[in-house]
C-alpha cells in the first residue's frame, strides 16, 4: 500500500487576524537571529491576506513583496515595519528571559 502525503501549508490555517498575529509571534520566538522564521512567516500572513491588496497597502510591487519575503530576501528593516502595519499586526516589546550573550 503507498502512502501518499500533501504539503502542509500555514496559509491554510491562518484565518483569523488573531491566528496571524499568534503564528507571527511564535515565528518571532523561534527565530535564530538571522530573519528567516519572521520573513517566512510574513510570507505566510502575506499570502494568506493577498499579495495584491498587500502591495498597494504598502506601496511596493507585487514582485518586491516576494523577493523581499523570500527566503532568499533581505528586506530592509522599514520594508518590514511596512508590511506589518499593512497586515495589521503589532509588535510589542517585552524583557526578555535569556541574557545577551557574545560570541
């Protein structure tokens, strides 16, 4: 018997305002420092929004919100706040547990 599996997608799942701002927050945590998990995920609630209504909220092209929230993007750190007040999503800053380390 083959067993056959689909691709699981988070746009799927995410429905509600309050489901993107939790994913985006658990994206957040999980993050190793570098912006990977966070773009990733601003992919997911950008696609799950809609990439069209989001580029004219934002102001960028369609093709910059994919380059710039792919995995290979760099986006600039006011290219991000962009796109999360677009999303309306907010950030909250809060004392962290783990101390700052160096390397």
């Amino acid at each position: 018997m083959t067993e056959h599996f689909s691709r699981w997608d988070p746009v799927d799942h995410l429905q509600s305002e309050e489901d993107m701002a939790m994913y985006l927050d658990a994206c957040l945590e999980e993050d190793p420092g570098d912006g990977s998990v966070v773009r990733a995920a601003l992919n997911d609630i950008a696609r799950a929004q809609g990439m069209t209504q989001l580029a004219k909220a934002t102001g960028i092209t369609r093709e910059g919100l994919y380059k710039a929230l792919s995995p290979a993007g760099n986006p600039e750190f006011s290219t991000i706040l962009k796109v999360i007040k677009a999303l309306k999503i907010k950030l909250h800053a809060s004392a962290g547990s783990e101390p700052l380390t160096t390397a």
